[in-house]
C-alpha cells in the first residue's frame, strides 16, 4: 500500500536543533516524504530557509504569526525585501491571518492586523504563491473577503475550525484546509473533515504543538498524520490506499512540489 505524505503545517524551527535533526532522519522510516515548515517572523523564517538549504525534505514557508506582537513598519519591510528576496526558495507565503486567540485575552486593533494580512495576501498574488493561513471561527469570512477582493485562489485554511456556511464559501472558492492529529479524537473536527471534500484536504501536525487522546506526553512528529489518515478514510468510507494518495497528491499540487 502506497503510505507515503507530506506534512502540510509544522514550525520545525520551534524544536530544538537535536529533536529537528531526530525528525528529519526519521522521516522515511514513516514514509513521509517532506515537510511544508512555516515561519513566526524573519528570524523564523530566516532559520527555515536553512533547513531547507541543509535538508532537501524542507520547503519553506515565509510569513508573520498573527498570534503575537505587530511588526514594526521596519520589520515589515525587513520581511518584505527576504521574501522578494528569496521567493525561488520558498513554496508559500504563511505563516499569516487574524489574532483570534490573541483577541481573546488582550485588547488589540484587529484593523491593524487585516491590513498586514492584505499586505501579505498582496505579496503571494505579486510572488505567484500559494497562502497559508490561521484564520478560524468569525476570522475566516473576514479572511475569505480579502481573498475573494485580490483573486486569490491557492488559500490553505490550516487547522480550520468555523461555521457551514463558511465552509461552503470556502469550498466553493477552492480553498485547502488540512486537519491535526486531534482528528482523531475530537468529533467538532472530524466533522469538519467529513464534510469537505477529500481534494480540498491535507493533514498537518502544527508540531511542536502538544496534542491529547493517544498522543498524550508525546513529541508532536510528522508519524502522527498516518493516524489521521487511517480517521479521515473512516469518515469518508474511502479505501484507505486511495486516501493517502488524494492527500499526497493535494499536498504536491498546491505548493507546486
């Protein structure tokens, strides 16, 4: 049986530099042929860009978390200048979106954040990137706005949590999303991923984040995502086989592999 994926979401350079080396010499041991690394700010990124200029299973992803801080307009155009600067190397603009979680726990001027996200929505339709995004609950249709405004097509909603309606929308826009390994123990996703189309899905670990049910105390590694696999072909009622090949398949064709 053809096993083989690509993690679509990981902060690899969140992992001490022993756990990064452990991981990527692991990867074809649990047939898992790369991994889509996301970037939190310039340092991040720049680190990710590293990687992958050490390890060939890297594919970069460059952007600023939206979970944290404003930049400012100096980091801004810092960022700006390495992306333009190293578009040939990376396969994304991301990580970006809204603060929701943020949101949650301080005040903040949201408008300020949707014009660094448009800022970013602008730089992936200039660099003829995909996007990767952290948009969930009332942020996605504020976020689908903005990409239905500047004609973007290749959106990846990673770990998407929101409402139907949302979802049709962005479905209908042709919009990834990918789901974590919490698939396999919380029914709100598994929901969402039985409802979406198996070609508009991908897998995701978002390690180092920590996840529960039968990964309980363990280090989040891209072998989690063949338990996602086995969830996702229960919820479809699809041939396993053929579920880990629309995956790996999705995976290279959005971010051009």
């Amino acid at each position: 049986m053809e096993t083989k994926l690509i993690d679509a979401h990981i902060h690899l350079d969140f992992y001490t530099t022993e756990e990064q080396k452990q991981i990527i010499e692991s990867l074809d041991k649990h047939q898992i042929e790369g991994l889509i690394t996301v970037s939190q700010n310039l340092k991040s990124a720049k680190s990710n860009l590293a990687l992958s200029k050490t390890y060939c299973t890297i594919q970069p992803a460059f952007g600023y978390h939206p979970e944290q801080t404003l930049p400012s307009e100096k980091e801004i155009v810092q960022l700006t200048e390495f992306i333009l600067t190293q578009e040939q190397d990376m396969v994304a603009i991301g990580e970006v979106g809204l603060p929701y979680y943020l949101r949650q726990e301080t005040d903040l001027k949201l408008e300020e954040y949707i014009n660094l996200l448009e800022h970013f929505i602008m730089l992936a339709k200039r660099t003829k990137k995909p996007i990767i995004l952290h948009a969930v609950y009332e942020d996605a249709p504020v976020v689908c706005s903005l990409l239905e405004k500047h004609s973007i097509d290749k959106a990846h909603f990673h770990w998407f949590k929101g409402d139907d309606k949302t979802m049709q929308r962005m479905l209908t826009n042709g919009y990834f999303i990918s789901v974590t390994p919490d698939i396999v123990y919380k029914p709100k996703i598994q929901r969402i991923a039985k409802q979406y189309p198996l070609e508009q899905l991908m897998v995701e670990t978002d390690g180092p984040w920590p996840f529960s049910g039968p990964f309980e105390n363990k280090r989040t590694h891209p072998k989690m995502l063949h338990e996602s696999i086995k969830v996702i072909a229960h919820l479809k009622q699809i041939d396993r086989t053929a579920v880990y090949q629309q995956i790996y398949e999705n995976t290279r064709s959005f971010f051009t592999l």
